[in-house]
C-alpha cells in the first residue's frame, strides 16, 4: 500500500462503506447530506451490554487475572433491567431463536459469559493481542479505513492471528452470510499491518455468546475477495450514484418518515 498521509484521504470505517453497500440512498443522507439520526433499538443496546461484558472479561484475562464473574453478571442483570424498563413490550417477546431477551440474558450469564475462559483453555498456545483494538491505514491514494477489532490472538505453535467479531445474534448466520464477509477483509488488511502478519496467516470468525458457538470465514482469498467489492463500491461513490435500494428493511431505516422509531438527531 503506498505510504500517504492518512489526513489528506477520505476516512472510512466498515460501517461507513457497508452503509452504501445496503443502500445508497442512505449513505448520501448520512454522510454526504450531514443528516446524523440515532436509531436507539433493543438489538444494538442488548449487544452493547454484551461487548462491555466480553471487553472486560478479555481485559481481565489478558492480565493474568482472575475474571470476577459475581460482578459482571450483577452489572449485566441490571443492564438488562434497564433494557426491559425501556422497550417493555420488545423485551417480552420471542425472537426467531424462541426467546425473549430475558432468556438470552439467563443464557448468557449461563454459559456464554465464560466462552472466552474456555476459548482459551481449549487453544493454550493461543494469547490475546487485541482487545478493541483501534486501526487506521490507507486503502489507496485517495480511502482509508479506520475502526476497532473486537479481539485478536496469536497462536504462539503456528504464528498464525486470530480475528474475532463479537455478535449478539440469537441464530448463527447462513452459510451465505459467511462468504467472505466484507467487513473481516477490512479487518484483515488492518491486522496485517499492525502485527506485521502475511494475509495467509489471518483468519477471521465471528463469536456468538447468545448461540455457544463460533462461525469462520469462507473464503478462498478473503483481501482479494473484498476489494473487489470495495473498488466497486467507492467507483459508485465517485460517480455520485445515490439510488435507493427498497426493500423490507426500509420499514426498519431511521430515515423512513411512516415509520415510529426511538430515533434523535445526532
């Protein structure tokens, strides 16, 4: 990649080209028109009680301490208590895995809160090298990307890095959804450079608390997969094309005016 100063190229994270991605219209609004809107929703609140829990129990561990596990679970009781107190109706009812989010929230302080503990006792050789680690680089001479990576680890017997995404999801994703997924070659690029790593020795895969399970990646050439689809993307960006792209998720979008959301301006 050439060596240019990050502050002369247009920043991008993944959410920010993943924004196009899904709808174009959307990106023109948000990032072109200025018109920031906060869509407060039960999903992202949930996950991010889930991600504070992980970050710390990941904080703890890499430390060589021992994770207080009493503490975490009363702090997440009462986060979630505040989640019900603000989406009464929506914390009540079943989601496409059968659970309300007070049962995710017994399977999480269940089993899902120590995944990580065993992660690592199942992989010896494995140590975290990254706990919401911030990245910046250029993608070309006129993007760069920045943004976070939930974890990361070195396997210490292969020399190989391990990327972590940390989701909330009650179902683990499709097969489809793990083909190359846009946002782990990103990540990849990012790790390459920050731990000086062959893209080959870099493998991604999201974990799920909520399901007990990790998914990997498929994807012969996961870098070269990915910027393809990105050279696409920004080419529709520069060429001003800013169709929207209709479809049931636009029931859902912050920027639907029909459409009853606990949303703000930001």
């Amino acid at each position: 990649m050439p060596d240019i100063d990050l502050k002369s190229l247009d920043r991008y994270s993944y959410s920010k080209i993943s924004t196009y991605k899904q709808c174009k219209f959307k990106f023109k609004l948000k990032y072109l028109d200025k018109n920031f809107i906060y869509n407060a929703t039960i999903a992202t609140d949930f996950g991010t009680l889930v991600h504070e829990t992980e970050e710390a129990i990941a904080k703890a561990l890499q430390a060589g301490c021992a994770v207080n596990y009493v503490a975490l679970k009363n702090a997440f009781i009462l986060g979630s208590r505040k989640i019900a107190h603000k989406y009464p109706s929506e914390y009540s009812k079943q989601d496409k895995s059968g659970r309300t989010y007070l049962e995710k929230t017994y399977t999480y302080l269940d089993s899902g809160i120590y995944r990580l503990e065993r992660f690592l006792q199942e992989h010896p050789s494995y140590k975290i090298i990254g706990i919401e680690q911030k990245f910046e680089y250029n993608y070309d001479d006129v993007h760069s990307f920045n943004g976070s990576i939930d974890r990361a680890f070195f396997d210490e017997a292969t020399g190989n890095i391990i990327i972590q995404d940390i989701k909330s999801w009650p179902v683990p994703a499709q097969a489809s959804e793990l083909k190359a997924p846009l946002q782990f070659a990103v990540y990849t690029m990012a790790a390459s450079l920050l731990w000086n790593t062959p893209y080959e020795k870099i493998f991604c895969e999201y974990d799920l608390p909520l399901c007990d399970e990790s998914q990997q990646a498929i994807a012969e050439d996961l870098v070269k997969e990915g910027t393809t689809v990105l050279d696409k993307l920004f080419k529709g960006i520069h060429n001003s094309d800013f169709k929207p792209t209709v479809s049931a998720l636009c029931h859902w979008c912050e920027y639907n005016p029909l459409t009853n959301h606990n949303t703000r301006q930001v």
